[in-house]
C-alpha cells in the first residue's frame, strides 16, 4: 500500500518539523521579531568558530539590519559554544564533534524562519562569519532545493582553504600524513593542533583555547566538501573577504566565485584590503546595501505558495498512519487463518 507522492512529501515535512522542534531546544537562540505591517524582511546570523551570537561586530550588524532596515533578525549559538555550551563543562566549550551538527543548525533556523507565519511574503537572507559561513554553504549544497526560497546569502570570510595553517612538514608529509589524522581524530579527539588568533579575553563564551584535533578534522572535511560542490550554488550570493587573511586564503574564495552557477548579475565579491580575518567589523555598510538591493528585487519563490504546512494535512498523515497500520494488521489476521485452516484441512484429511 503506497501514499501519493505529494503525500509522503507532507509526512515527511511534519516529520522534520516534529524534528526541528526537539533540536531548537539544544541550542540558544535569539529571535528580533518585529510587527508585521513595519517589517521589511528577515536575516538569519550564524556566527565564526571562536564565536558566540552576542559579540559586538554580530550584535552591530543585528542592530543595523533591525532598526535601519526593518528585518526580523534570528541568532543562535552553534552546539558547544557561547550559551550552548553547558555552564557545568567548559572544557567542551569550543568542540565540533561533528560538522554535521553545525549544518543541522543551520538547516532548523533556515526552515523556522521561512515558516514563520505571515500574509506578506518577506526575503529571507543566511548571514555566516568565517565556520557559520561555511555551515550555510554547505547546508545550501546539501539542501540545493531551498535556494530558491532565499532572496540573498552573505559570506563573510569563509574558509575554503585550512591547511596553509599546518607546519610546513606538515604540509610535505600532507598525504601519508592523513589516515594517522583520522585516527588520532577518533580516538584523541581532543589533542590540540593549532592555535587561534587573539580575541577577546574578557569574554569568558569566546572559545579562546586551541584548534582540537577532532575539530580541524571536521572543518578540513567541510571545506573539501564545500569546494568540490560549488557548482550546486544558484543563489544569489555576496562573498566578503580580505586579502591578507592568513586562516581563509582568498584565492580559493575567489575560484569558488567563479564556480557558483549563480547568474552574473546576482552574486559580488567584495575583496577589503589589509583588513583581518573577522571581517564582519568592516563590512556592515556592504552588506546592508546589497541585502537592500536583493530585496527589492523580490525574485525569490515565496515559500508557502506550495502549501508546504498545514493542519489539515498533518490531521490526514495521522489518520493515512493509522489507516496503514489497521490494514497491516488485517493482512496478517488473514495470513494466520489461512495457516491454520490449511493446518486444519490436514489433520482432517489424515483421520481415516
């Protein structure tokens, strides 16, 4: 017994929303919601490695995108950092376990946005600083089907290169090098590697210790990932980055802006010079411009034309369940009497 298609696809949905749920409440998360009627648009904020959601320059641009633009404005802290990380083991304050779990991140912040109930349709933009920009472009190669339902993305200093930070022995040896990485990556996930630069010190959600071995393992994955599926990217689509950033080389973000397959008049690449790597202080004023520009072009898909929730439709996955599972049954009752009529019939047969 099989569902129509656009049926399963409803399971499916109400599935992940179920999912989306339970996940929302592992990570902290602030939304800036404004009334309806004086609401221009909507920005999710993903923030870098050594990050949290509540630093000055994520902060300056929430600001901007809130009271300047009129967006409703989503942030979060990704899992084992800032206040998602648990007070009671700061020794976990930093980890990346699994890049996956960044992704995941951005995917249920991604969908609780656009599913955010409205009678106007707003843009909707992903905003991610160094790591948090490249979870969105990995989650958008991951998931190509939601591009069309965004009106812009923004990159700020995403890492599309990570092993010039290796020793140059390191980077010799680089080949034979990488199985004894792996391991070392399972089973002492937390041997330090690499260093960070300087940040805040009296920010006590900042993760200010070493680069784990298990956590250079899973970006150097995502970056791999990320360079190697370049052509699934049709959004519209604005790289930042400076060209003398020492932890994201420019070059490669360079090639992947000529990889993307997003039409010419819908991505930039807006190089600063001299500036460091947490470029997100310099380019506010950029960014609020091009997101202004993309919104106005209102070319995205608006999301709910499709009917993609509704309760009427969660009432009959729940009722085509149930259906299922009684015809199932039905079907085995069947199966049994019909094993034991024949069994039946035999013992009949054999009496003299």
């Amino acid at each position: 017994m099989e569902a129509p298609k656009e049926f399963e696809g409803a399971l499916m949905r109400h599935y992940r929303e179920r999912q989306f749920k339970k996940f929302l409440l592992t990570i902290a998360r602030t939304p800036h919601y404004l009334p309806e009627k004086y609401t221009k648009g909507r920005a999710v904020v993903f923030h870098s490695y050594s990050g949290h959601s509540e630093q000055p320059s994520i902060q300056h641009l929430v600001q901007v995108l809130k009271h300047k633009m009129g967006f409703t404005v989503s942030t979060c802290d990704f899992p084992y950092h800032g206040l998602s990380n648990d007070p009671e083991k700061k020794s976990d304050l930093g980890k990346i376990p699994s890049f996956r779990r960044w992704i995941h991140t951005v995917y249920v912040m991604t969908y609780k946005t656009l599913m955010l109930r409205s009678e106007k349709q707003f843009g909707v933009f992903l905003i991610g600083e160094s790591a948090g920009a490249l979870a969105v472009l990995r989650f958008l190669q991951l998931y190509p089907e939601v591009q069309k339902y965004l009106a812009g993305v923004v990159l700020l200093a995403v890492p599309l290169e990570v092993d010039q930070n290796a020793s140059e022995w390191v980077q010799r040896h680089k080949r034979s090098l990488e199985p004894v990485f792996e391991l070392l990556s399972w089973f002492f996930p937390n041997f330090p590697v690499g260093s960070l630069p300087e940040g805040d010190r009296e920010d006590s959600l900042e993760y200010h210790g070493r680069v784990r071995v298990r956590t250079a393992k899973e970006i150097r994955s995502a970056v791999i990932g990320a360079r190697q599926a370049m052509g699934k990217i049709e959004v519209p689509i604005l790289f930042v980055h400076s060209d003398s950033d020492g932890i994201a080389l420019p070059e490669p973000v360079e090639t992947a802006f000529r990889s993307v397959a997003t039409p010419g008049e819908k991505k930039e690449f807006i190089v600063y010079r001299g500036v460091p790597h947490k470029v997100l202080h310099h380019a506010v004023k950029d960014v609020q411009q091009w997101v202004e520009r993309r919104n106005a072009a209102k070319d995205w898909t608006p999301f709910r034309q499709e009917g993609l929730l509704n309760d009427a439709v969660e009432l009959s996955a729940i009722l085509f369940i149930a259906v299922q599972k009684i015809v199932q049954l039905f079907l085995r009752m069947l199966r049994r009497w019909k094993r034991n009529i024949a069994d039946v019939a035999k013992k009949v047969a054999r009496r003299p």
